[in-house]
C-alpha cells in the first residue's frame, strides 16, 4: 500500500522485514540512581552534579531509581512489545576505581539481574560498555587523554564479555563517543568539564578509537568461536546537506562536517586504521596557517596500530537525531570543528524545533545519511546498520504528539531507505525507555517514552501517547493502513494521586497503566489507525475509535 506524502513523493506503508529488531534504551547513568549503593564508585557525572553544573543544581543520585526498579522496567518493555533493550553497563558499578582489582560482585550482580530478567521475558539485551560516565579515580589520571586508560578499558571490557557474554550477543564498545570528545574535553560543557579542543579533545578520540580496537580483538579471541555475538560501535552523526546545492565549496563543507564528526571515528575503524584524509589535511593547513597557535593537534596511529583498528566492528551502529546545512566559511585560527574546518552550520527556519535546543526534526537527512553510510563505509565490507539511537525531547508530559511526528518520519525514513535503496537496516532503537538525567541538562529534557515523576520519590513511571504509538508500530511491524469510519484521537488522563504510592504497590500500579491498554487493544475497543500526510512538513496520526 502507499501513502502520498508531499510532492508526489510515495511513502510505502508495508511492513519490516520478520525478524526486525525494535528496540529502546536507556543510558545507566540516566536511570539508575543508587550512585552509592552496592559499592558503586563515583563517576565523573556524579561529581559534576554534586558540583552544582547540570540545570537547576540536578544530580544523577538517585534518576529514575532503575537500580531498585528492574522488574518495572522490564513490565514496561514488555507492554511495549520490543524484541530488544539496549542499556549500558556503569564500569563504576562493576570496577568503583576503574581497575579490575576493585571489582564489586554486587554491582556485577545488578546487571546479572536485568540481563536474566529481559530473556526470561523474550527480549534481547544489548549491552553498551560505555556511554560517558568513566569512573571518577581514572579521570584524576587524566581519563580519556592518558593512554594507560586503554589497558584499563580493555581489562573491564574483557570481564563484562566473560561474565554476560553467554546471554548479551550484542555489544556496543562505545555510544556516541564524539560527544565525549566534542563535549567532555573540547567545549567542556559536559563531564568531566575540560575544555580543551587543541589537544585533549582530539587525544580523547585517539584513546577511544584504540580502546575499541583492543575489546573487538578480545573478543574476538577468546570469545567470539563459544559465544557467537557481535561486537561494534554506536556513533553518532548528524546529517550535513549543502547549504546551496550548485556550490562546489558548499558541497566541500558538508564533507568536511561529516569528516569531523562521522569521519573521525568511522574512517580508522571501517576503512584503513587511520583518520580520514580530509581531516589530516585541514588540520595540516590550519597549522601551517598558525605556526603560533595551532588550533588543532592530531596525535598518529603507528602502522601496527591502524592494522590493530582496521576492520574492528561487525556492524555499523548509528545515533543520529538531527541535520544541518552547512556552507564554507574562513574558521581562522579558532580551535573546534568549525574553526578547524572552515565550515558554518544552521538548520532551516522551517524544520520544526523541539524542546532541546539542537535537534530539529529533518527526517530525510536520515535516508540521506544511511545511504551515505552504505556507499561511505560498507561497500566493501557489507556489515548490517543497527540505528542505535534516534529520539527527541518534547515538554508535552503525556500527549507528546511532536514525539510522535517525529518517530513516524524517522521510521519511515528508515524504510524508505531499506526497500528503496536497499540499505541493510536491521533495528531500530528508539530514544529512550523513560525520561531520566540529561547530562547537563539534568531532568530539564524529556526524551522518554514514558513519563518519569522526579518529584515523587519512588520515580513512577506512566506511558505517553508515543509508548501507544511505538507499541503498535512494533505489533505491526511497521506501517498499516486500515479502513475505518470514525476517527477520534486517543485521550490520556494524567494521574492523580497526590500522596506516593508505597514501594510494594508500585510496581502493580506501573502494570494497571499497560494492562488497561493492552485490554483495549486486544478487544478491538480502539484501533491506532496510521494514517500520515507529509503536509508542509507535519505528520498526521488519525485514530480509529
């Protein structure tokens, strides 16, 4: 079937192929809370909200309390119908100084638990062995800019294969680790707080771009022949269109944006074990252009280095939220990306905005970066896709229709680029499980399909429009179109209890939510009717009561 969308461009309204993975996520220093239970050690996110540098003074102290909540949550994945949950792991749970010699077993246990309990229920875990919150005692050695952290990350990573390993067959090494470059030592505006985009930014890719390596390689020897999984990489990139089309040197920048954020991680891993050309040579031309103050320091993978990088992923796992239009510019002397790069970027008036202040919702970049990906970096080596994040924050508490816009244009988006293009997509990872700690913009962004109360103690969780919406995509397994006589739009009543419910009718009371639609939906008293006109640019969903 097909729907018309704008421009007389066909939209295909049939299903994902059987066996798609859907999936959510959730990040551990986001969700669990407990910062101080089990023995974990402090991890840098930890000491940047005790010291006061996330919105409004938050902290991750105790965030949505998954530590304690693990049968909620897997309740919660279970009513949406996913096959797969994508979490990361906390190293300072497992390792509280970062070093193997201070394992605690309880901390370990804690994921035992989730990873026993997501398969007792049918869906699959994927793991992330680290997505931003390092261990506090490894940052007071410099963290991701002193190489001796490559050792210490190769030791946890070998411990979390060996103990999970038999049931997680699937692992990310690192999720969106440009941000930990970008944010955590270039501009600073993240933990740990460096901002150093001369020298530390780039060193901390170096480190993490090693640190990856050497897990692939240990799993891939020693475990890889009894496990059977699969080990990659989740980066995260923006989509980078010319600002004008007919200009060569508009096309050049968009290239050089994706070179330094794409490129720069995907390049050594995927192609040759080394930094991308484009990359080596402006940062070559910037120095020459200012021997007094070099605005970027590229450290050199050594020969028996690249050859230890290339090829170390068996998928090419994907965050992408946004897109920019980009035009050449004269960055001068001026250290980041855009200095370095000679590039501007900006988006489209007309793209609309959401609650955070750099995504912007373009779903067509993402086709566009796909085939890109496919053409850039698999056109030899053929590796699946995974789309390992994708989502916005909206500050609707329930009725987040905008999120929903937002997920029907990325997934079809996806589609559009599996059956068109014959790009080999195979999930699809939806951003996130519940709403939760930000990074430095505490719980001021609400990215989850489920509200989260921070208010109330014991962190309930209650679904929004868009749980209902994903959860019907996944038991459709994509996008049908029904006949129907009716249309109403489903209503979502906010809860109203104004004293907490106490921890043993918590869980019950997370349950009842699902329970009533799930009731409804088995009966046929409502029908998610997916009807979607791109008009100017808005999705449309139309209920069938």
């Amino acid at each position: 079937i097909l729907l018309l969308s704008s421009d007389d461009d066909l939209f295909l309204t049939k299903g994902f192929l059987p066996g798609f993975q859907w999936a959510t996520s959730s990040e551990s220093f986001k969700v669990e809370g407990g910062w101080l239970e089990g023995g974990k050690g402090e991890t840098i996110w930890d000491q940047f909200g005790h010291e006061g540098q996330a919105f409004a003074n938050h902290t991750a102290d105790l965030a949505c309390d998954s530590y304690n909540k693990v049968d909620i949550d897997v309740y919660l994945l279970q009513s949406l119908g996913v096959n797969t949950y994508q979490f990361s792991i906390s190293w300072a749970r497992i390792f509280p100084s970062g070093h193997k010699d201070s394992l605690s077993e309880e901390g370990a246990l804690y994921y035992d638990n989730l990873i026993d309990a997501l398969i007792e229920s049918g869906i699959q875990p994927v793991a992330t062995l680290y997505h931003w919150d390092l261990p506090q005692a490894l940052q007071d050695d410099g963290g991701w800019t002193n190489p001796s952290i490559v050792a210490a990350y190769k030791d946890y990573a070998a411990f979390c294969f060996h103990r999970y390993g038999n049931r997680v067959k699937s692992w990310n090494t690192f999720s969106s680790p440009w941000v930990v470059s970008h944010a955590g030592y270039g501009t600073g505006v993240h933990a740990p707080g460096i901002k150093d985009y001369v020298t530390a930014s780039y060193q901390v890719t170096h480190n993490i771009v090693k640190s990856h390596a050497e897990a692939w390689h240990v799993y891939n020897d020693n475990y890889r022949t009894t496990q059977g999984g699969k080990v990659g990489i989740a980066l995260n990139s923006d989509w980078a269109e010319p600002a004008d089309v007919d200009k060569p040197e508009d096309k050049e920048a968009a290239e050089r944006y994706l070179q330094f954020m794409l490129g720069w991680f995907a390049h050594p891993i995927f192609i040759d074990g080394d930094y991308p050309e484009v990359l080596k040579t402006q940062i070559e031309k910037k120095r020459n252009e200012c021997p007094s103050s070099a605005p970027a320091v590229l450290p050199t993978f050594t020969d028996e280095e690249k050859s230890r990088i290339k090829g170390t992923s068996d998928f090419f796992g994907l965050n992408h939220y946004t897109s920019r239009l980009v035009s050449s510019s004269v960055g001068g002397c001026t250290p980041g990306p855009e200095g370095v790069g000679d590039f501007q970027a900006k988006v489209d008036p007309s793209w609309p905005a959401t609650a955070s202040d750099w995504i912007y919702s373009m779903p067509t970049g993402l086709r566009s970066l796909l085939n890109y990906i496919k053409t850039k970096y698999l056109a030899i080596n053929n590796l699946p896709i995974y789309i390992t994040g994708n989502g916005m924050p909206t500050d609707d508490i329930f009725n987040d229709t905008s999120r929903i816009e937002y997920m029907g244009g990325y997934i079809s988006e996806a589609l559009k680029a599996i059956e068109l293009d014959k790009v080999d997509v195979q999930r699809f990872t939806v951003q996130s499980l519940m709403d939760g700690f930000e990074g430095n913009k505490g719980y001021s962004e609400r990215f989850g399909l489920h509200h989260v109360n921070f208010v109330d103690s014991y962190r309930p969780r209650t679904p929004k429009q868009s749980a209902y919406f994903f959860a019907q995509i996944i038991e459709q397994n994509g996008f049908v179109l029904h006949k129907q006589d009716h249309f109403e739009g489903v209503k979502i009543s906010p809860p109203r209890r104004s004293t907490p419910l106490p921890p043993s009718e918590v869980p019950s009371a997370s349950k009842s939510v699902w329970e009533k639609f799930t009731f409804c939906r088995q009966h046929n008293l409502w029908s998610f009717i997916f009807l979607m006109f791109f008009r100017t640019g808005h999705l449309y969903l139309i209920i069938m009561d």
